[in-house]
C-alpha cells in the first residue's frame, strides 16, 4: 500500500513536470488538471494525457483553447474533460 502511494506520488510528479510549459496559459491549464481531474480518468485516459504532453506547445494550445480538433479520439477527449475542469473552475 505505502509502495503503491508513493509510485501515485512519483507518477503525479512526473506529470506535474512534464507540464511545465513554454506559456504560462498552458501550465496553470494542465497543472490544475492534474490536480483536480487527473486521477479520476481510466488508465486509457492517462496515458492519452501523458501522450497530449508530448504535443508541441501550439498544437497543445490551440487544441485546449478549441482552435484545432484530434482526429485521435483519446486525445480529443482527455482535451474535452480538461477544457470541462476550466471552465468550471473559472465560472
């Protein structure tokens, strides 16, 4: 239990890492998701948001901000649950 916990925590992490980004706009979007979103998506969820963090900052940009669409279903809807964690955080 204790060695589960602290791989959640080294995972969690990582991906904090991972999110810090060139924009300002991008890291305050993908760290508050991670926060607020991230464990509750199924484990194909999460591997399509850590390969989302692997996008170029304009291609990750314009896809959160609804400028660009994904033909990649995962990735569309890991881009869907996060522009819906936003939104309700701002409203």
């Amino acid at each position: 239990m204790v060695a589960d916990n602290n791989s959640n925590k080294l995972n969690r992490d990582r991906l904090l890492w991972s999110c810090r980004r060139g924009m300002l706009e991008l890291d305050l979007l993908l760290k508050d998701f991670i926060y607020k979103g991230y464990e509750t998506l199924e484990l194909d969820d999460q591997k399509a948001f850590s390969d989302l963090l692997d996008y170029p900052d304009a291609v990750l940009f314009d896809l959160l901000m609804g400028k660009s669409i994904t033909a990649d279903q995962g990735i569309a809807s890991v881009v869907k649950k996060i522009r819906t964690i936003a939104t309700s955080t701002t409203a």
